[in-house]
C-alpha cells in the first residue's frame, strides 16, 4: 500500500489531467449511449481504476527516472565517474542526459582550474618570499657586520654601505612590480588612452636608455619613423613597456646593438625592439612572460631584475587590446613586438 501511495504521489502532476479526461469520456459516453444510472456508475468505477493504473504506471517511471537522476548527481558529487561518457539515462531523458554531461565536463574543468590556481598561487607565494628573503637578509648581514665594528673600518664601511643600498632598491622595484602587477590582475588600474606621437616618444625613450647601453659599448639606434604618426595607448604604461624591453635587450646583449623599429600598416603599426643579444632556446620563449621566471637566474640576479618585467608587459599589452610577439635565436638576438591602434 505504501509503494502504492509512492508511486501516486510521484505522479499528482498528471492526476487533474488524467480525473478530468476520464471525467469527460464518462460524461460524453453516457450522453451519446444514453446510459442508465447503474451504467454510469459501472463506467466511472472503471475509468477509476484505469486512472488509478496509470497514475501509478506514470509514478514508477517517474520514480525510477529521480532515482536514477539522484543516483547520477551523487556519483558526480562523490567523483565516481573519470569520464562523461560513464553517465548513460534511460532513453526519455536523453536530452537531459547530453545537459548533464555538458555540466559534468564543466565541473571537471572548473575543478582542474582551481587546482591549477592553487598551484600557482602557491608558486607564487613561494617565489616572492624567496625574492623578498634575498634583498632582506643581505641587507641585514651587511649591517651586522657594520654595528659589529666594520662601521669604524674605512676601508670597508662605505663599501657595505654601498652594497647595502642596491639591495634597498632591488627591494623596492620588487615591491613596486608586486603592486603593479596585482593591480593589473585585479582590474583595479586605470588605463587612460590617448593618441600620442609615436616618433618623440621613443627617441625620448632611447634617450633615456642611453646611457645604460653606454656603460656596456652598445648602440641603440631608432629606425626611422614618420614624424606625424600617432598611435592610441596609455603613454604611461607603454613607457613602462618599453623601458622593460630596452633595459632586457641591452641586459643579455654584450655586443653588436639594440633597435627600435616601428612597421607602419594601414590601419595600426607594429613597435619592435630588437637587439643582437643571447636570444632565446625555444622552451624559454614560451615562458619568458610568466611571473618570476629567468632565462639565465644568476645573469638576472646579477642585473637585478625582478623577474617580474615581462609578467607586467604581457598585461599591459594585452590591456591594449593586442599581444607581445617573441622571435629569438639563441646567440643570435631577440625581436619582442606589439602591434598599436592607429
């Protein structure tokens, strides 16, 4: 009785369907069969009984069709299943089936990519404390050794002094492309997009940069550019590229030159710095953007790079609607580009 009760109860959304239709064939068979009154209540008693059957032949398929739905989602929740070919309904819910499928792969993915998060998440957090435990205990073991009496010793005092300072400001680019670069990961800097003439604003650059290839004999040289040529950007952030790219080029290049290039097209340009340097093996190049990775750890360290700079000009690129382009060979030299809006 109670298995009765179930499976009626399963199927109450087809009852007020099935009492009336079989409500109206009563009504409609006795009228035109003119019927006497035990007739009619002979007929009813039989539409009941087939009511009541396929009110309970709806419910058990109803029933079965839930339960195999719950057991299904109890399988996904407890993974069960490796893959979503493993899910298989019954043939009335196949449609249902391919939804089911479509969000179990969904999940899959969306699980494979919080662990992967989590992975670098935790990359991360390793990397900047190792980054941030570097410039500190140096910092810290250059003073000791000055409050121990190396303060009063000429010949070395300013020398730790000296040392001392570089690794505050190692720390604090650090500390500035960390800012930078969460901020750019968050969404919370403001690009501000302008035109802006293309030619002053990279021999200002080269300008600037000058002197850092100076101190290794290298020759920046900027490749003619048309004089009213504009281009659309955050000026600011696109300093911050270029200073990036000038400063790596001129960084891994011992000999030879760095170049600035601008290949003007219809309706955009392509900005490319170009140096004849160390170059890139090919496994390089496809992780030279990602945060806190060195080609060469000891040459990066050396120079003080943060490991960050290329992280940041990814993002800012990609802000600008476009995507840095690396053509390298090693020993032979690097081009890193991008392409503007005109």
């Amino acid at each position: 009785m109670s298995r009765l009760r179930e499976h009626l109860s399963f199927a109450r959304v087809y009852s007020t369907i099935l009492i009336t239709s079989g409500l109206v064939f009563v009504v409609l068979v006795s009228i035109f069969l003119s019927f006497s009154i035990s007739e009619v209540i002979t007929l009813t008693i039989l539409a009941a009984f087939f009511i009541i059957a396929a009110l309970y032949y709806i419910g058990e398929k109803r029933l079965k069709e839930i339960n195999q739905l719950k057991t299904i989602i109890d399988s996904i929740r407890n993974n069960r299943y490796k893959s979503a070919d493993e899910i298989k309904l019954s043939k009335r819910l196949i449609e249902l089936e391919g939804d089911i499928k479509l969000m179990f792969m969904r999940t899959q993915n969306d699980i494979a990519n919080l662990k992967k998060l989590e992975h670098v998440r935790t990359e991360f957090l390793g990397n900047v404390s190792h980054e941030l435990r570097t410039p500190i205990f140096a910092i810290q073991g250059y003073l000791e050794t000055l409050l121990n009496g190396a303060i009063n010793d000429d010949e070395v005092n300013i020398n730790f002094l000296s040392k001392a300072n570089l690794h505050t400001i190692r720390l604090n680019n650090l500390l500035n492309d960390l800012i930078d670069i969460s901020m750019i990961e968050s969404g919370q800097m403001r690009m501000s997009f302008r035109y802006f003439k293309v030619k002053d604003f990279l021999e200002n650059m080269a300008n600037e940069m000058r002197p850092l290839a100076d101190n290794k004999n290298l020759e920046i040289a900027v490749h003619p550019i048309r004089g009213k040529l504009e281009l659309f950007g955050d000026k600011d952030r696109l300093r911050q590229v270029i200073t990036n790219l000038l400063s790596n080029a001129i960084k891994y290049t011992d000999e030879g030159k760095v170049e600035i290039i601008v290949q003007e097209q219809s309706k955009t340009a392509k900005i490319i710095i170009k140096d004849s340097g160390l170059g890139l093996a090919e496994n390089d190049r496809e992780r030279v953007f990602e945060r806190f990775y060195r080609v060469d750890k000891n040459r990066s360290k050396a120079a003080g790079g943060t490991g960050l700079g290329l992280a940041i000009v990814k993002h800012i690129i990609e802000a600008h609607n476009s995507r840095v382009e690396v053509e390298s060979t090693p020993n032979v030299g690097s081009e890193f580009s991008f392409v503007l809006k005109k």
